[in-house]
DNA sequence: TGTTAATAGTTAATGGGTTGAACAATTAAA
DNA sequence: TTTAATTGTTCAACCCATTAACTATTAACA
C-alpha cells in the first residue's frame, strides 16, 4: 500500500511535467509565432476583466511587477496594449486591449479552442468532468499551501 | 449541453495553467535557490537513466540540442554533471551526475516527494487513481497530436 | 578508396521571461 | 507637514529558447 502511494506520487510529478510541456508546445504552435504563452495568457485575462493594472496582473501571474512591466511593453510595442493613467490615482495605469490586441486574441482563441476540443471530446463527458473536479480540488491545495508559506 | 462542454473546455484551458503556474513555484521553493526548474527535470532524468547524450535529452524534453548545451554548460560549472567521450565513436558525449549531483538530487527529490506526498493524501486514493488515469491518457492524446503536427 | 552525406555537439546572435535593487511620482497617514 | 506606503519603471544579471553557422567525426556509396 506505501509503495502504491509512492508510485502515484512519482507518476504524478511524471505526468505533470509532461503534459504541461506537450500542452504548451501546441498551444503555441496553435497560437502562431507572433505572440508567447506569457504574452497569450495576458491577452486572455485583460479580455476578460477588460481593464486591469500592473500590479493585479503581477498577483494573478504571481510575478513580480517588474517582469509585467517587460512583458506589457513587448505587447506595448505591438499595438495590442493601451495604457491609460487613472485621472484621480495619478500613480496607477490602466491596461486595456486595442482592437488589434482583441482582434488578435478572439482568433487565437477560437483555434485553441477547437484544439482543446478536440482532446476533451475524446473523452466521456462524466471522466473529464470528474477530472477537472479533481484538479480544481488540487489547485485550491496549492494555493493554500501557497499562503500558508506566505505566512510564515 | 453544448454550453456544458464549452465550460469544460474553458475550465481545463484556465486551471492547467493555474495548476502549472502554482505548483511549478511551489516546487522552485522546496528545491532551494541554486536549482531552476529545468536543471531539476535534467537531474532527474539522469538520474534515473544513469547516463544519456545531449541528443536524448533534447529529444526527451523537445527543445533544440543548442538549448541543452547551455543548460549542460551551466549545471557543469556549478561541479553536477560530468563529460566523458565516448572512445569508439568520438561524435557523442555521455552526460553523468558527478557525486555532488547525485547527492543535490536525492536532497531535493526527498523534499519533493515530500511537499507531493502532502497533496495527494489530501484525496481518497480512488480519486487520485482515476484522476492519473485521465491524465495520462491525456498526456498520449497530447504526444500522438504532436507526432501527428510532425508528419504534415 | 576517396568523396560526399549524415550525425553529435558547440558557438554566437537575438529575443523573451524573471528577479532584485534603486528610483520617481504620487497618495495616505502620523 | 513630515513621513509611510503604493504604483510603476529602469537597469543589471540570470536563465531558457531558437536559428544559423561551424567543427569534428563517422557512415555511405560509387
């Protein structure tokens, strides 16, 4: 029984590296060259929340504020991202998409998405969706076990 | 329904990242400072083939040979990984763990498994074991996808 | 056998992500 | 009003990745 606990473990530190590469290889052969994981994962989250700032995104990504600040300008520099100072907090930025920037996201998301499809589908709907219960549940571990790092 | 499957789909492309994110730093702190993420995934593999080539490793972890030569280059200087020629065929190059390599693997592993070991007894051994079975048919739908893109 | 092709690995240039420390500008708190 | 804290940037220093050119060596084959 311990050994089986050992080989889950392994076989889970295994497979987690494993599928986080082979996903990102093809999430970016998806997306097209012009544009990285990072700077798609950023699109996706101004797009949703439509407006956000530096140091939220630096909390979300769970990095620090100067690698948002590398990573906006590259996008900066593309025309995708807009930068708006706060008339009243004169210290913070907003950023927002451009239409370039929502224009480039919808596209890339909607090849991604057919790609995910396509895995998901092959799956019965009741596996894959006591999987993600699963995997939500580990995430909430992980954040937990995050802040409580924190705290000491 | 088909609303059903779109969320599933957007849960997965949401929570692989955020699990990947969080658990990637969580392993960076348990490794300790002097370890990045990539040199340990090389340790490890080394470890567990006793010795391989730089072409194995690039073909393992699906970068560029040039890329493993810098990350070789880098855990050679820090005394981890030793180069030695192979007579017969002087082309290739036996990449091995020096003694000090070996023994930062096996304290890092230890610690590890051990920050794992924590997650997973949180989930009833049921649950684990069916989440790993998806994850790993995911992971072949993942490579044969790749080897599918290699063909065109 | 001797030329050509394939293979193993490296180097150099370039681009992107990350941190830490120092900094300016602005706002909040005392 | 002086002192904190906050927001965001810049810079130097790493690390990882790719492409292209290159060396050295071995294999193929005519």
């Amino acid at each position: 029984m311990l050994e089986n606990i050992q080989e889950l473990i392994d076989q889970y530190i295994d497979l987690s590296f494993s599928v986080h590469r082979k996903g990102e290889s093809l999430i970016r052969d998806q997306i097209g060259s012009d544009l990285t994981n990072d700077q798609h994962y950023i699109l996706r989250y101004i797009s949703q929340v439509k407006s956000c700032t530096s140091s939220e995104l630096a909390e979300e990504f769970d990095v620090k504020k100067s690698a948002i600040t590398a990573i906006i300008n590259r996008m900066w520099e593309k025309g995708l991202i807009q930068r708006t100072r706060d008339e009243k907090d004169r210290r913070v930025v907003y950023l927002t998409l451009t239409d370039k920037g929502n224009q480039l996201y919808v596209n890339c998301e909607e090849r991604i998405y057919k790609l995910v499809e396509s895995f998901i589908k092959q799956f019965d709907p009741k596996e894959i969706k006591q999987f993600l219960e699963t995997y939500e549940k580990l995430n909430q571990i992980l954040i937990e076990s995050k802040d409580d790092k924190m705290e000491e």
